[in-house]
C-alpha cells in the first residue's frame, strides 16, 4: 500500500523532472523548522539530535537567523520541547502542528485588531509566511481548496487598503471582505489541521484532513527540507573532455552525446530523485564536485550525502548516519576501483549501482550503460604544468613543494615503513588502487573491522575540499596535520608547511572554472548542450528507439525552456521555447508511431536551431 509518511510537498516541485533546479525562497523560521522536522522524521532511524537543531538553533533557508523556538509562546514551546524529549513522532509532529495552526490564526487575529494600520499588513505577512508550511502539501492532495485558499489571501492583502498617491492619506481597510477571507481560511485550518484529531490519522504528513481517507490516490510530489541546495555551484567547474581537447565534435559522438544527456538527465532515477530533479551531474557537476550541494539530515556538510538512507531508496537504507564526500570523477578512467571502499572494479557495474541501488531506477539497458560510460571515460584532469608526466614536480614548482616532495617519499615508522607515495603512486596518478583502513572510520561495533577506504588521487585535489571520505577535513594542512598527529610522523611545523605546499602543487590545475564573457553565457553554455543532446536523433530515430527517444525530450524539452530564464538576450526568449515545443512535438509523435511526423519536426527544430543560433545568448 502507498504510504504518505514520506510525500510531503516541494515548494519548486515541479511537474516535469528537470535538471535546472529553481532555489527556494526564505522560509518563516518556525515554518522551516517545520518542515524540516516534517522531512527528518520520516528518515530512520529518526536523527532526532539535528529535528532539537531544527528549532533551538537557526536554520539555513530561514528568512532570520533566529531560533524558531524563540519565537514560539511559552506554552507552545514547553509542549514542543517536551514532545522533542520524549522522541515520540506522534507527540512532535502534534506540538509542531499545533504550532503552525494556532499561528497563523493568532497573526490574522491580530490583523484584524490592528486593521486600517500598516501593521496590519505585517500580521497578514507573518500569518501567510506560516500558512506555507501546509501550502504545499494542500495544493497536491486538494487542489480545489488551494485554489480557494488562494483567493481568499489575495482578498485578505485586498481587504487591508492602501494609502494614497505618494503614501499620503489614510488607509482604507474593507472589515467585511477581510473577515470573509478569513473566515474562509481559519475554517479550512480548524477543519483539517486540528492536531488532536489530524496528526494521529495523517501522521507525519502535511497533507489536510479532508484528503486522509484518499492517501492510497494520493500521489504527493517529493519533498526537500528549508536550506536544501541542490543546484548548481556559482563558480562552475571547467570540463575537460579528451575529444574536445583533440579538437572533435561531440555531435559527431552520438553514444557520447547521449551518455552526456543521461549524465544531466533526473529521469534515469526512480522517485524521490527524478521528481526533484537529481541528476549524475547534479553532485558530480561537469565532472567535479558541487561543493554547495545540502540536504539537512543527509548531509553532515556542503558537498555529501548519505546516499544509502531511507529518502532515496528505503530497500537501501543501512540506518546508519553516514554521509560520505562527493568524490570527484575528472580521470575517471584512471581511478578504478570505485566508490569511496572501492567496493566495484567496474566502471560499468558502479554506474548500474548508483542509478538502481542507491537512486532507485529502473534497470538500464545495455545502451544506456554503454553511453554512460563512454561519455565519463572521456572526462580528463585539469592540466598541471606544475607535475610532469611521472608525477614529479617541474620547474614551475615552489621551493617550499620541492622540500616536501622529499618528505611525500621518506618512509615513516608511522606508516609500517612506508612513505606518503607508497600509496599516493606518483607515476599512477597518485594512487594505488587499493584499499586502506587508516584510521578515518570507527569499527561498526566493539572489536568490528573497520571500513577500508581507497586511495584517492590527489590530482586537482585544491578544488574538491574538504577532505577524507566524510570530507571532515577542511583543508590539506588539517590533512596533514592529521597524518602527522595520529601516525606519529614527528613532523615540526615547517616540514609540515612543506608538505602542504607540495600536495598543492601537484593538486593544482589551469583555469579550473568556467569562464563567461560576453556571448559567452551560462544560457549559451547550456544551449549549446541540449542542442548536442538533441542531435542524437539523429542516431535514435532511424533505429525506431522509443525509449530512449522518450528519455531525450523528456530532459532536453523541459530543460531548455527553464534554461531561457538565465538568457542575457531576452528578446530570443521566444525562440527558445518555440525550439523546445518543437523537440516535444518530435516526442509527442513518436509516442503515437508517427514516425513520418517525428522526421519532420525534427528537420524542423533543426531549421529554427541553425536560424536562431546567433541570438542564443
């Protein structure tokens, strides 16, 4: 039976999976924390020490930085604190409840005293900003109440007047209009989300009352927590590609293409992942890392997740709180084995793991896989003119690194006689392939084995901290110093400086983030990409591949039409979203069998791209 323990409602969901993820506006801090316990109490085990967090600290994604429980009534917060003690969901999601309810009445209530006054406006603000905790989970399971909803705060905004030409004059607040509005909503609120009655029937879900006896037909869209961030990073990483550095188009590399299109592509996962528009590319962002990726409760910090929760995929869930670094996939053809353990010597088999296991999707096909993996192969370092071709230092080098290559190859005691490059092979990229226990992990029970980590490469490494498999590590000093501390290196502070700066040298790279001037803009980056993807129809329409097809214009259509919002000529908006109503009609044809009609619109799309390619920016 489908539960609604775990659906709760997005505020950017959107009804198509897409890549472009739109970041959320600031919350209300006791609407946040809110729904931050709403998320983290359908995790399990329940992380009941981060739910405390949620309202005794602030939380990123408030509005303020300030304790929701600071804003709470003495009583409100005695009940919720003792809910919170107790570790009951049921309690917590009854005190947590209540507190939202009675909120948003006692802020329209004091809009009612104080109408006709500009502070009445603000009541009806902070009323509105906790009435968006329940916003969400009411428009999916009841869309005739959220339209109605709807209207009746616009009326309530309407009800409180305004002031004249220039501020002057006098406010002409409409009581009548106000309090039928707000009858309207404090009905619907009292109705449905009366805690005593609401939170033991719905649970852990914001859906209303009037919807419970619908949970098996309701299909709720997936939820992420206030302070998530899963787009993209400000500073994008560049991408180096081997063919593009020979000079080749990728256009004419169409399994390439289409693993690069998968690569971006939220659809290849199961729920809750597509629907929140989580791509490969979405942590592994053009082939490095994105270091402002946050999930509260699945991330202990920016840049990780605990992939083998109970959010993603529950058949998967170790109920263990361990958020792993996102690991960087430049040279991903030189760093087998894989996964933080390197539990698959598979490039392959690692791939299929990540999509079905860890991200709940479907099987993919051979194709799939065989597209994924050429277009990852195809990922290189950032060059280094600091390292030659055997991992040594060059000219170009510092003095300070010269001293520490020394020391990255004199054995150590420490380390059972072996030295830094021992495992951290120069002449391999600096690494081994195999794996370790060095310390970095607690065994899972008394006299346990610990879990033996692989032997990352410290290529490009001065772009991917923090550091170690939990990236609890902020720095390569902090890595050196925890080397020196709990192996016993006996290593005095310059020497230490030294080896810090040779780790930087040789993790050091040129021009390691997108450059954009002029025409060269983020849209036309993005444009030049979902055009490269769409080409690959080129390949799948005369082999009749409806699937794949599907796959194609589900991602690029959606895609392309969001991406016109980062467009610097607006005037070729338009144009935009007439290509992407093209590619959908390919799609939409193809799904008929219209194979004649498809051929067409692609030729057509073609047109219109060739046409308008110049004002893509």
């Amino acid at each position: 039976m489908k539960r609604i323990l775990t659906a709760l409602a997005l505020i950017f969901a959107p009804s198509i999976s897409l890549a472009t993820v739109v970041e959320q506006a600031p919350w209300a801090p006791e609407a946040a924390a809110y729904r931050l316990t709403l998320f983290m109490g359908n995790l399990s085990p329940v992380p009941w020490q981060k739910i405390e967090d949620s309202w005794e600290k602030p939380v990123s994604g408030a509005s303020v930085a300030v304790p929701a429980l600071s804003l709470l009534s003495a009583a409100d917060r005695n009940a919720l604190e003792s809910a919170l003690s107790s570790e009951d969901r049921q309690a917590v999601f009854q005190a947590a409840t209540k507190t939202i309810h009675q909120g948003v009445l006692e802020h329209l209530d004091a809009a009612d005293k104080n109408m006709g006054t500009p502070k009445a406006a603000l009541d009806v603000a902070r009323a509105q900003a906790l009435f968006r905790a329940f916003e969400d989970g009411i428009k999916a399971a009841d869309p005739k109440a959220y339209r109605s909803l709807g209207r009746a705060w616009l009326e309530i905004n309407s009800a409180l007047g305004s002031k004249g030409v220039l501020g002057s004059g006098s406010f002409k607040a409409d009581a009548g209009l106000f309090n039928s509005a707000r009858e309207t909503i404090e009905t619907y609120l009292n109705t449905n989300y009366a805690p005593d009655d609401f939170i033991d029937r719905a649970k852990l879900s914001s859906i209303p009352e009037s919807a419970i006896s619908r949970a098996d037909e309701i299909d709720l869209p997936a939820s992420l927590p206030p302070g998530s961030n899963i787009a993209d990073q400000q500073q994008l990483p560049r991408l180096i590609l081997q063919f593009e550095e020979a000079g080749e188009d990728e256009a004419n590399l169409p399994l390439v293409a289409y693993g690069d299109m998968l690569f971006d592509s939220p659809v290849i996962f199961g729920k809750p992942a597509s629907e929140l528009g989580i791509a490969c590319s979405t942590c592994h962002n053009r082939s490095d890392v994105n270091r402002e990726f946050f999930i509260p409760g699945l991330s202990h910090r920016a840049g990780g997740m605990d992939v083998d929760s109970a959010f993603f995929n529950p058949l998967f869930n170790d109920r263990n709180d361990d958020a792993l670094d996102t690991p960087s996939l430049r040279g991903i053809r030189f760093t087998a084995p894989y996964g933080r353990d390197g539990r698959e010597a598979s490039l392959r088999r690692f791939t299929r793991n990540v999509i079905v296991t860890e991200f709940a999707g479907q099987e993919p096909t051979p194709f799939q896989l065989d597209a994924l993996v050429a277009y990852m192969r195809q990922f290189d370092f950032l060059p280094n003119p600091k390292i030659d071709r055997s991992g040594r230092l060059t000219d170009g080098a510092s003095e300070s690194a010269l001293r520490g290559q020394d020391l990255f190859n004199t054995p150590f005691d420490g380390l059972n006689g072996r030295a830094c490059s021992s495992c951290h092979t120069p002449d391999r990229n600096f690494r081994d392939g195999k794996n370790y226990d060095i310390g970095s992990s607690e065994p899972p029970f008394e006299n346990g084995t610990a879990t033996a980590f692989e032997t990352p490469t410290l290529r490009n490494i001065n772009f991917t901290a923090p550091y170690m498999h939990d990236g609890s590590l902020p720095t390569l000093a902090r890595v050196v110093e925890w080397f020196n501390d709990s192996k016993s290196l006996g290593l005095d502070a310059n020497q230490r400086a030294d080896l810090t700066a040779y780790l930087e040298d040789v993790g050091d790279g040129e021009e390691p983030y997108q450059v954009f001037q002029g025409k060269e803009s983020t849209f036309r980056l993005a444009f030049e990409e979902l055009t490269t993807f769409a080409s690959t129809l080129n390949t799948l329409l005369p082999a009749r591949d409806t699937k794949n097809i599907a796959i194609l214009v589900d991602t690029v259509a959606p895609d392309l039409a969001a991406d016109a919002g980062t467009m610097n000529n607006l005037a070729a908006r338009p144009q935009v979203y007439q290509l992407a109503s093209t590619l959908r009609a390919v799609g939409d044809a193809v799904a008929t069998g219209d194979w004649k009609e498809a051929e067409t619109r692609w030729q057509e799309f073609q047109t219109l791209q060739n046409e308008y390619d110049a004002r893509m920016f």
